[in-house]
C-alpha cells in the first residue's frame, strides 16, 4: 500500500534562497527517489512500504526525516541538506525537531547544521521551522549556548564592522541578528554581551539589547 505526503513546491519562508542552483529540496527529492518512494502524477509521493490510510503528511514528513538521520553519513552535511530539503518539500516546520539528536554532537557535525541554519536565518520571510528548533534548544540549557554560538555568537567580533550602513550584505545580516538575538531570552548572559555590545549601536537592533 502507499503513503501519501504533500510534495508541491515548498511553500514557505523556511525555503532555501531561489537562486541557489541546488536547493534543499531537490537534494530530498533526490533521496526519497533513492529510497524507492515515487511521485504520481497527483503530485503525491508514495512508497509500498506505508499504508495510504495509516498517516497524516505531517507524520509521514517525520517519518522520512527520521529515515534520513539514521543513514546519515561521515561530515553529514548531505543529510542536513536533504532534512531541511524535506522540511520545504512537505512544507512542515516541525522536520527540523529530527536535528535535536545532534544537539551535544560532535563540533564538526553540529556546524554542518549551524552553516544551513545562518543562510535561512537571512532570508526575507520568516523561517519558521529553524526558529521553532532554536527557541527549543535555547530553552535546554544543556545545548543553549553552543547552539547560540553556532548560528551567531561565534560572530560577534565581526559584527560591528558587517552591520556599518552601506555593508554587503547588511540588511540579511540585521534579519538574522534580529531572529536569533529575538528567542534568545533563555542563552547564558556570557554568550549574549558580546553580541549586544557589538550591535548595540545598530538602529534596527538596539531595542533587542536593551531587552
């Protein structure tokens, strides 16, 4: 019997930028066909393996992002790629929950996940899937501070220079510093300073580092 899950094109925010040449989703496109799942013409992809009636897109979207984390490979970069590929593909912010299991990984492995996570921090709509797992990890004080360093911290002595007016890239930087340090309530004071003093004379940011 067949599973169904809805494949259209991703339909929010947490996509990967249009003009990468290489997104996400074709990456998770490519690993459902490898796993032997199939889309009809419907739009729907399907494997024998899953009953049609037993699951909802949403568990079914779990259910494939969870097979992509247990054959992650050595660097896993490909199975970041292709989870949040599955996340843009089923148009199910709660994909991203999978990630938690690498939350206390090894350095290496986490900054794969950290160097997906800054682009879609910048993007012009809301990511609402990445953010959703960091208000969750910075609310675990176990992971609170190398996940905040990972997707911003690490950065804090070259954000004053980046974020100066005319700067390239500014206005994506100033929506990720903005994201990041917005759900940060919870992240250790020592982590946070360096990024308010950095940013504190940035027009835009200055009321989030007076919180």
């Amino acid at each position: 019997m067949d599973t169904p899950s809805d494949s259209g094109a991703a339909r929010d925010s947490d996509a990967a930028p249009d003009t990468a040449t290489d997104t996400d989703e074709a990456a998770a496109r490519r690993w459902l066909t490898a796993q032997g799942a199939t889309c009809g013409a419907d739009g729907v992809w399907r494997h024998p393996a899953m009953p049609v009636t037993s699951l909802t897109p949403r568990q079914s979207a779990l259910i494939w992002a969870d097979m992509a984390m247990e054959t992650a490979g050595p660097g896993a970069e490909e199975t970041v790629r292709v989870v949040l590929g599955l996340m843009d593909l089923f148009a199910e912010p709660k994909v991203t929950s999978v990630f938690s299991a690498w939350t206390d990984a090894y350095e290496e492995t986490r900054e794969h996940l950290w160097a997906a996570y800054r682009p879609r921090l910048e993007t012009v709509g809301e990511p609402r899937g990445v953010l959703e797992s960091l208000i969750h990890w910075f609310e675990d004080g176990f992971c609170a501070s190398h996940c905040f360093r990972g997707v911003l911290g690490n950065e804090a002595g070259s954000l004053a220079e980046r974020l100066r007016p005319g700067a390239p890239g500014r206005d994506a930087l100033v929506r990720r510093v903005r994201r990041v340090l917005s759900v940060a309530g919870p992240v250790p004071r020592a982590d946070l300073e360096p990024v308010y003093q950095a940013v504190a004379g940035v027009p835009e940011l200055r009321a989030l580092t007076e919180a």
